[in-house]
C-alpha cells in the first residue's frame, strides 16, 4: 500500500483454498506518524534576564503518537546538553551550569521513536552576573609589626574583568587592569 494516512492502522490476511476451508489471522496494528512533536519553551521565559551562571530550562513536547523523545538543548546555536529523554506531555526540566554574561538564544530539539525531528523557537536570555572576589592575606583582624605587605585576592566572574580596584582605609589605592586571570565557579 502506498500513501497511507497518519494514524492507527490494522491489518490482517484470510486464506480460503480449493475447497472453500479458510482462516483467518490475528489483526496485527500498526501506526503512521509523520509529525513531529511540538515543543513549547516554558522557562526561563523569553527576555528574562538572570544573574547566576546556572539556570534551570524547561519545556514540554506534545506529540498524538510518540511517549518519548531525544531531545538537545542548544545556546546560541552550540548544543549544552544532547540526548536527554523528555516524556509526551510532561514538563521536562534541564539545568546548565557555566554561563557567561551576555545575550543568549536558547531552544529545544527534538526527535520521536520515528525520527521525525523538530526545533522549538529560540527564547532571547540574557545572563548578568556580577562578579566576586575572595580575600586571602593578610586575614581579617591580623596583627603585624610590617610596615609593607602583601595583599592576595581571587576575583572570580564568568566572563572577563575589566579591572580590579585595590581600596585600603576607603581610598582607592591602586587599579589593575591588565593581567587579571578568572578563577571560574566550580
């Protein structure tokens, strides 16, 4: 048979011979599935803007045939998570971690036992997050009869810094801004 519809199908054969005996065998079913399913963004909303380098992303796949799917989460167009599984109908949930700061578009592909494939739209993200430092020496509330010291810091940030500003008794005392190394969240 040629151009069969989408959907539920069944079939059998009945054999009758010579002498008009015939059988009958069970109905055997079958489905065409030709659609994909459809994905609906569901979170972080678009044009959300975020200040942590680790988000949760959700979305749902509707399908009339399929129970599951192989799904890839994409950012700009990189895949940051791929070959998850994400039930019919239920809200699947996927967290990224090591964002960086700036505009991103983030979207949903998926692929049904039958492989037909589709790709939500792209939700605009935009990721702020400010950055922290970690004051190593000297410790806080340390004595010392030295007059000159050594001062250490670890600024972290998920993208780059432009400057770290060193501040002693309240007077910006001394900036730096070449050289400075991130030391990126765990």
């Amino acid at each position: 048979m040629q151009n069969m519809s989408e959907g539920y199908h069944n079939w059998t054969i009945n054999v009758t011979d010579i002498s008009g005996l015939s059988f009958m065998a069970e109905w055997r079913y079958f489905t065409v599935d030709l659609s994909p399913g459809a994905i609906n963004l569901t979170g972080p909303p678009n044009g959300t803007t975020i200040n942590t380098s680790t988000s949760q992303f959700n979305f749902t796949v509707i399908d009339r045939f399929s129970t599951s799917f192989t799904c890839n989460l994409s950012i700009n167009n990189t895949i940051v998570d791929a070959s998850f599984n994400a039930n019919n109908g239920s809200i699947t949930t996927r967290t990224v971690s090591s964002l960086t700061d700036g505009h991103k578009l983030w979207n949903v592909t998926c692929k049904d036992h039958v492989n037909n494939t589709n790709s939500s739209v792209a939700y605009f993200l935009n990721i702020s997050v400010p950055p922290t430092v970690s004051l190593l020496s000297p410790t806080d509330g340390a004595p010392t009869n030295f007059q000159s010291l050594n001062f250490t810091y670890t600024p972290t940030d998920n993208s780059n810094f432009s400057k770290c500003e060193f501040i002693v008794d309240g007077l910006m005392n001394f900036t730096n801004t070449s050289d400075i190394f991130n030391v990126f969240p765990q």
